[in-house]
C-alpha cells in the first residue's frame, strides 16, 4: 500500500540512519519525506527498524498509509510527482 514517511530527527548521525534505512524501502520527495510502496509486513518490518534507530524521547516519525483513491487525489504544486514506480523488484 501507498505509504508516506516523514520523520523529525533531532541527532545528525541518527537523521542519517533514518534517511538511508528509508532510502531501502522508498523514494525520498522531500528532505524528511519519503514515498513508499510496502505491504503489511514491511511497513511492521520498517516500523521495528526505525524504532530501534530513533530516541523515542526526542525523535518523530509518521507513516501514513493511502488507499488508491487517496493517492489519486494527492495535489502536488511545483516540481515532483506521486511515486507510481516499485522501488524493487523480486525476481
């Protein structure tokens, strides 16, 4: 399912941590923002890494999970458009 993933991490090294972690599940479209294509359990699988990355005393991350009507109602204005592409293939 279509999820975005936006994330506000105050440590630099654990930012950088973050962002290459997302970097594996989706394509980043914005700083701290990420576009995502992931089932059930990635998202859990994801959510389990990034738990583990963060302080969960300072850090933030969000992942909002869009059906396909709400994906096709996303409103981009300037550059960029809504990641349709799979970010991996299993072959």
């Amino acid at each position: 399912m279509f999820t975005i993933i936006s994330y506000d991490v105050v440590e630099d090294k654990r930012r950088t941590k973050v962002a290459k972690l997302l970097e594996g599940y989706g394509k980043r479209v914005q700083y701290s923002v990420f576009e995502c294509d992931l089932s059930q359990q990635e998202l859990l699988t994801v959510g389990r890494e990034l738990r583990g990355l963060i302080d969960l005393n300072t850090d933030s991350v969000r992942c909002y999970r869009l059906d396909e009507a709400a994906v096709r109602r996303i409103a981009i204005y300037g550059i960029g458009k809504v990641t349709t592409q799979p970010t991996h293939y299993i072959v």
